[in-house]
C-alpha cells in the first residue's frame, strides 16, 4: 500500500479489490488522481489485503457522541467509516436552524463526508419545552442547501396517522424537493404502519422485533438495523439481512464516545461476517444500499468515484488497516490522520441553580406510577407501586429500587422541575444527571435523595451543560459546553472522561450498561410505554398527560 505525499496527490493502493455492485473479488491496483480513482489495474498489485467500499452510518445523532462533527470524523475514520446520514434533530431542538448551520459549517471544514438532513420535529411534541422551533419557512430554506439531502426521521407518527396538516405539509415538501423521508415507527404494525408508509415515508430504525422488520420491509421499507450505546436490536434483526440483502442498512443512531473509540459500523459488518451470512450482503448493508438510497456522493471502487475505501487484513478479523476518502488517507495502522478543528461554543442555557425542595413531592394519592427503564432499549413499561411515604412526601426507595427521576426546563427559569420514578437504574447511593435528554435536551436526573439530585442538576447548570454524578461531597462532570450537548475538546481526552465518570455511576449502584444514555431516554415522549417531560408524566401510548398518582 502506497501513501499519497500531500492531500490529493496521485496515489496507488494494490489489494483484492471488492466489488460490491457486482459480487466479485478481484486483484488490482486503485490509480488514485484528484481525489477520485484515475483507473483501476486488474491484475496487478499483491493480493494479501481487501479494498472494501468506505462504510456509512445511515442514520446517526452526531451530538449522542458528545463531539462536533469534526472531532466525531477523527474518531469514526479509525474504524473504516467515510461518511454518516446525520439528523442535527438534537441540536435543532436546542438552537433551531442556527444549530443545523454549526453542524454543516463545522463538518464542512473535514474530509469525511457528513449528509445532513432537515429535522422534521422540532419541538419534536407539544408536550414538551424546547430550545427552538423549524416551520415550513425554515425548512424550505435549508431544503435548498447543496448539504441537505433528506427529511429527518418522522417522530410524530401519531400526526402521520391521523392527516395533521402541518405534518402533511412537511411531508409534501420532502416530496417536492425529491427527499427522502426517514420514519420512526416503534411498534407500529398492520394498517397503521401502511399508512405511515404510505405517506411517503421510506426508513425506520426503532424496529425491535423480527416479524415487524419483516412486516416493514414487505411494505416497502429499508429497515436500518441499529447498534448505539443505548438501543441494541442487531441480535434480533440481522437475520432480517440475509432474508432480504437490498432492504437493510447499518446505522448506530446515538453512540457515546467511549463506544466510538472502540468501534463504529465495522463492529457491525464483523458480526454479521461471524454468524456466516455472505459478505457481499454484509458490505452491501454498510455501503451500497445508503449510497442507493439517499443518493449519496459517496464512491464504490469504480473507475471515476471518489476514492472513499477502507483496507482491511481479511473478512475473519476485519481489522481496518487504513481509511481513504477523496483520495486522502485519513487512518492509517489505527490512528487518525485527520486534524482537530476549533469549534464555536453556541448554546442556549437560561435557568438558574434550584434548591432541594424544588424536587419533592407531595402525596396526594394512593399508587404511583413508576416508569421501568429497559437496559438496552429506548422503550419502557408502566408500573404501578405503593409509594414510599415521609412527612407527607413520596421520597425514593432504594431498597425496592425506586428512585426519582426529575426533568429541569433549561430555557426559562420559573418553571418548576417535574418529578416522577423510576425503576431499574440500581441507584445505591448518590444521583446523576445530563443536559443531553433527548429530544429537547433539558436537564433529566434521577437519584436517591432530593439533595443529591439538586446537586447533580446544579453541577450542570453551572457548566451550562454537562453529565454530572454525585455522592456526597464528591462531585464529577464532563462539561458539554456546545449547545449542552458537545464538547469542544479531543474526542480521545472526552471518551476517556466520560468513561471515568459511567464507571463512577456505576459505582453508585447502577446496573444499566450505558446509564448516560439509558437516562437521555427516559424524557423521549416518542417512545412508549412512559416518559417524564419538563411538563409531566407522559403517556407514550395515548400520547397524552397522566397523573403521577393512581386516580
């Protein structure tokens, strides 16, 4: 394998070259010239690695990651990936279109190819306060932009099915500037999910079973099989890749930065290889079929593409060797060739520190409803308990592991925090907390007492963002200064952090495997069973308000 000498200089890379279009595996050299590939040499070259297709991310929140779009590509080209179909959905609900603008600004100064779409809900409800608001207006504006190439996923599927007009209107745009529409469908079956595809819209990534992946796909969607830190559904859906290789794709949706270092879409494409299924259908998901579907200025090793590829040893341990894009060695022996670009620290951050008895709760009630976080999934359940009661307040019960969980509006400073509980996060002592709770991205906790929680909340809003864990005077955060959601730092130095402080929540008790980004759910209205909004409890079935306590 030969290095180029400057960006775009001529460059040639000899392998078995991998042709996914047309399922053959060949010896050659790649003659690389002005970023693209000048001429491929059949024949020639030693055949002792594999040129695969650059591996893409269909679907991906790059602020889960916790780094701007250029510190997220030094981390992601180690692992093969050339290129993500990224929803800026987090922090448009922030800062509305002058966020989207930060993503395509700050990807834009990078090689890796970031495809960004318009956020189709923002605020993703009504039920919830966000930071901003993208109508019609906006979207047609950004529409407009070479950057944009699709509609951000459908979340207000109920909108969908019952013809509101505002989401009609937003789908008709889509359609107008032939975009495609992404969907989020969980759970959705029959004539509801007909309808829901038959609005125009073409995806779904929160499929969780296999007959409904089947059910979507004969419907006539391309099923994007997720593998993030929080939601893992590639056990139960891959078989779904070998029954129907033109209709699946990878993608990772949220991934923390501990999680990116160690891998990305590769992990992926690895365990497919293992569980026997043809490595043609494998590289097709992670390749070809995002290419084909969003249309995406993406090269597949033919003569005149661009040189977007990755080298690996063999289909048995894949280990990416390097990573090219336009012509750019970007990774090489598993560093990261790409710069560190300085970023803006844009924000919206107004409230201001809180008090413990801000968080307490009144009794006035007989049962509880109590949300049970699912380890690994985005879902939940509804329970109903008997409280825990002191002087006239329901506090949490560790012993029976009932904690509270506490959503703070971070765009006004009047609203009082809402208060529910929760079951499953193991808490023993101690609480934790993010600005990053998706989708409006207020401040979420959950924890053992109402100091610990105030403190852990006060942790991050005096950094105006971060993750924070707390156990009595020991306090730790990772400040997240861009849009509360970012950090602005090395990807390498924040995955470190971050794994120093999921290790200190775990040593409070938790058995969750990504707490941060278990919690970051639990305000996601969108998501059935039961969530907690800034306004709430939330019922994810009615899609409506409920009592905390039992009526």
């Amino acid at each position: 394998m030969n290095k180029p000498e400057a960006d775009n200089a001529p460059a040639t890379v000899s392998g078995n070259i991998v042709d996914v279009i047309q399922g053959t595996v060949y010896p050659g050299t790649l003659k690389i010239r002005g970023g693209r590939i000048a001429d491929i040499r059949r024949g020639e070259g030693k055949g002792d690695v594999f040129i695969i297709p650059g591996l893409i991310d269909s679907h991906v929140h790059v602020e889960s990651s916790m780094l701007v779009p250029s510190e997220f590509a030094r981390l992601a080209v180690r692992h093969g990936t050339v290129a993500t179909v990224s929803d800026p959905h987090e922090i448009a609900n922030v800062l509305g279109t002058r966020g989207i603008d930060f993503m395509i600004e700050n990807g834009r100064q990078t090689v890796f190819k970031f495809f960004f779409g318009v956020s189709s809900c923002v605020p993703a409800t009504a039920f919830e306060t966000a930071g901003a608001e993208i109508w019609l207006k906006e979207m047609e504006e950004l529409f407009g932009r070479d950057e944009i190439k699709y509609l951000g996923e459908m979340m207000d599927f109920p909108g969908v099915l019952h013809d509101d007009p505002i989401v009609l209107s937003k789908l008709a745009l889509a359609k107008r500037y032939e975009r495609m529409v992404d969907g989020h469908a969980p759970g959705l079956r029959g004539e509801q999910l007909r309808k829901y595809i038959g609005a125009g819209i073409t995806t779904d990534h929160e499929t969780v079973e296999y007959e409904e992946g089947r059910e979507k796909i004969e419907n006539g969607m391309k099923l994007q099989i997720r593998e993030g830190s929080a939601a893992r559904n590639f056990d139960s859906l891959v078989g779904l890749l070998d029954e129907y290789p033109d209709s699946c794709m990878f993608c990772s949706d949220d991934k923390h930065p501990d999680d990116l270092v160690s891998g990305h879409i590769n992990d992926l494409v690895k365990r497919a290889l293992q569980r026997g299924i043809d490595r043609m259908k494998v590289l097709r998901a992670a390749s070809l079929n995002p290419i084909r579907h969003y249309g995406l200025e993406v090269g597949l090793l033919r003569k005149g593409d661009p040189a977007d590829f990755a080298v690996i040893d063999n289909f048995r341990d894949f280990t990416v060797l390097q990573t090219w894009i336009n012509g750019r060695l970007v990774a090489d022996g598993g560093k990261t060739l790409l710069p560190r670009i300085p970023a803006e620290r844009i924000n919206n951050f107004r409230t201001g520190t809180k008090i413990p008895a801000d968080f307490g709760v009144k009794k006035s009630g007989g049962r509880i409803h109590v949300i049970e976080a699912v380890d690994g999934q985005l879902i939940t359940r509804r329970l109903l308990e008997s409280p825990c009661e002191q002087d006239g307040h329901v506090v949490a019960e560790v012993s029976r592991d009932i904690l509270k969980l506490a959503v703070v509006n971070r765009y006004r400073t009047t609203p009082p925090p809402a208060v529910g509980f929760i079951r499953s996060f193991g808490l023993k002592r101690g609480a934790i907390a993010a600005s990053e709770a998706h989708d409006s991205h207020n401040i979420i906790a959950v924890g053992t007492t109402d100091e610990e929680i105030c403190n852990a909340v006060n942790l991050v809003i005096g950094h105006k963002g971060g993750i924070a864990a707390v156990d009595g005077a020991v306090k730790k955060i990772l400040p997240l200064p861009v849009a509360g959601l970012m950090s602005d730092g090395d990807g390498f130095e924040v995955a470190r952090n971050y794994s120093e402080i999921d290790r200190f929540a775990k040593g409070l008790g938790s058995t969750m495997r990504a707490p941060f980004m278990t919690l970051s759910f639990m305000a996601l209205l969108v998501i059935p069973e039961i969530k907690l909004s800034d306004r709430g409890l939330f019922d994810g079935l009615k899609f409506d308000f409920m009592p905390l306590f039992e009526e």
